[in-house]
C-alpha cells in the first residue's frame, strides 16, 4: 500500500480478485466470500485460469473496473478491532479523500458477503445480493 488498481477478474459467483500495481511489482488480492471459506489472500501470481472469457458473465467484476478505474488501494485495514470485516480503502491518489470503500464480511453460515460503498456510504456493488424479505436484519 499505496498501490494503483490495474483489474478485478471473477473467477465464480463467490470470489473476485483485483490486480494491484505498486512500485516495484503486480499482485493479485483475491477476496472470497464462499459461505464456507471466505478468505483473503495476497499473491504475486496471476489468478490460475485467468482469462477475460470465463470473467464475461459476472456484472460484479465489470462494476468493479468502472467504480475503481484510475483509483489507488491507500488503506487496508479491520473495521473494528477483533471484528472479520476487512475493509479496503481506495482514492485518486494517496493523501487524497477516500472515495469507495470495499468491505469483506468474513463470516460462517452464509452470511459472508462482498459490499462496496462511496464516500456517502451509500452502496455502490455488492458480492451476493439479498432481498428486504430475506434479510435477517432490516434494511437501512
């Protein structure tokens, strides 16, 4: 960190990658959000299998490439200490006012989940989308 976001590939419904150029180098920063492994993981190696036809049918990755064009990952962090919420802060340029955040909810039993909001904290994308009627929680 700071490094400069290059592409997002979706590999299946449950887990995008992000490719990451920083100064000296290129990683790759899967987050998963599988309801039964939901995991983050930072590699140097390119995502196996890692070809723009196999990612044509997911809008998430697409959203992604549109909403973090031209933006830099300034920020990596837990929301709350001892919570597993990851969150990912990006903007134009290191120094500059944040303008999307990207949380990774890393629970068990389903409930993990892939969120991206703006400054506002409005949400802009989201990994699994849920409706009002099967929210466990009310919706805000």
């Amino acid at each position: 960190i700071p490094s400069r976001f290059e592409i997002a590939f979706q590999s299946n419904t449950s887990k995008i990658t992000l490719g990451l150029k920083t100064f000296d180098a290129r990683r790759w920063l899967a987050l998963c959000w599988h309801p039964s492994y939901a995991h983050v993981r930072l590699s140097s190696q390119a995502p196996a299998g890692k070809k723009e036809k196999e990612d044509m049918n997911y809008t998430l990755s697409a959203l992604l490439r549109v909403l973090l064009r031209g933006m830099a990952l300034v920020d990596a962090q837990l929301a709350a200490p001892f919570e597993r919420v990851v969150q990912l802060v990006f903007a134009t340029r290191p120094g500059a006012e944040p303008e999307l955040f990207l949380y990774l909810e890393l629970f068990g039993g389903g409930r993990s989940n892939l969120v991206v909001t703006d400054s506002a904290g409005v949400i802009r994308a989201c990994g699994r989308q849920v409706s009002g009627k099967k929210a466990q929680r009310g919706l805000q």
